[in-house]
C-alpha cells in the first residue's frame, strides 16, 4: 500500500448496543474510496473518526468480524471513553 493511499476500518462494541459482552470488532475496512466513505458514513451517524495512522495500519491487518487483540484493548478502551464523554458533553 502506498503512504497516500487512505485507509479507515470501523469498529463495533457489541455492549454498546445491548448485544453480548467481549471485545470491540471490525465491522468494516477498505482503502482510498471505500474507506472516504466509511470516515464519511461515521461522521453522519455521529460516531467518533479517530486518525491514527499506524493503529489503522494494524487494524486492516484484522478480518471483518475479527474482535480486536488484547494488546489494543487500552488504546480502544480510551477511545471508547472519550466517544462516551463527549456524547454526555453534547
């Protein structure tokens, strides 16, 4: 993949939602359009875009439906955080 390509991957927490507990998942992943339109996609339904290009680079590395590895779950947990936070603040 070349540095100027974009890239995003979506994920879900299944507890967020009333679904069963475990770890975040990828939910959705691509490069250069596809991924302008899941950032674009995020953004109008309110769910925090997150820029971190070397946790993207990892994260593509996981399949749809893949939970996260528990060495990202602090960084995720943080993010999970700050998104909660700043729903109570709006």
């Amino acid at each position: 993949m070349a540095k100027q390509d974009k890239t995003a991957v979506g994920l879900g927490y299944a507890k967020l939602h009333g679904g069963a507990e475990g770890a975040p998942t990828v939910v959705a992943k691509g490069y250069n359009d596809l991924a302008e339109e899941i950032i674009a996609l995020a953004k109008e339904h309110d769910i925090l875009v997150h820029e971190d290009p070397d946790l993207a680079d990892f994260l593509q590395r996981l399949e749809v439906g893949d939970e996260i590895p528990e060495a990202l779950y602090v960084i995720i947990a943080e993010l999970i955080a700050f998104a909660t936070w700043l729903d109570l603040k709006a």
